[in-house]
C-alpha cells in the first residue's frame, strides 16, 4: 500500500503543464518511466525521492509504504 502523506498531513496537489495531479500519482508515473517494480520494493525510494522534487519545500510530504510479501 503506498500513502501520499502520513495521517496527520495534509496530502496536496501539484500543478503540471496546466494540469494539477496528485504527487504520489505522478511520482509513480515518472518513477516508472525508468524503473521496474521489484518484490523488494526497492524501486519506492526513488518513488518517494521523485515525489518530494516534486513537493514545494514550504510542504514536504512524507510516504508512506506498507507491505506483505509472501
């Protein structure tokens, strides 16, 4: 599972090409322009590292990841 912002955060939108998205949506877009998902989940750090270039600093975000691999 991967979270946008912690609970007590305030998740916002950005504002692309006169278009706003979500940033962990269009992290994960970006990311995975370059990247493959991998069982070890190794590909969310630069998930989270795209997301926050992305953030202004006044409002950084932080991701959260949750998993269960059997």
């Amino acid at each position: 599972m991967l979270e946008a912002c912690q609970s007590h955060q305030r998740n916002t939108e950005i504002y692309i090409k006169d278009t706003y998205y979500g940033p962990l949506t269009y992290a994960i877009y970006k990311t995975l322009q370059t990247k493959s998902i991998d069982k070890q989940a190794k590909w969310t750090k630069d998930l989270d590292s795209t997301m926050q270039d992305l953030l202004p600093s006044w409002n950084r975000q932080k991701m959260v990841v949750e998993c269960s691999i059997k």
